[in-house]
C-alpha cells in the first residue's frame, strides 16, 4: 500500500480507512501466521483458530484492495 501512495495523505476518508484495513489485516495475518510455527517448548496453537484467523485476514486483505481498486478506478474516470 505504502508503494501504491506513497508519502502522501489520501484526501479521501475512503482511501484512508481502505489503507488501514489493508495494512492491519496484514499486520494480523503476519502474526497469525507466527502462531502456526510455535517456539518450543510453547504448547500446541490451536490450528482450527488460527486458520479460522488466517482466512478472516486474507479476506479483510482482499475487502480492502477492492475497496481501493474500486475508488481510485472511480476517481480516476471523474
């Protein structure tokens, strides 16, 4: 997201709140990611929860790069 605006403010409130899913839901499917490879001695992650996670990164992720293609495809033919 960072190389598609790069160090400027979105104007549009839209832009801005697409842009931040997008980088917290990566964020969070870093780190649930994380969880799946444990450190030992740690117990077991519970794998059901965190691919139930995972999957609910991956679509706030794919949600927030339509909102954005949908947006700048709008302001791009106003």
């Amino acid at each position: 997201a960072a190389s598609v605006f790069p160090s400027q403010k979105p104007k549009s409130e839209l832009v801005r709140t697409s842009l931040r899913l997008l980088t917290s839901s990566a964020y969070r499917l870093q780190s649930e990611c994380r969880k799946a490879l444990p450190a030992e001695p740690s117990p077991a992650p519970d794998m059901q929860l965190v691919t139930q996670q995972v999957i609910q990164c991956a679509y706030d992720i794919a949600k927030a790069a339509k909102q954005l293609v949908t947006i700048t495809t709008k302001e791009n033919n106003n």
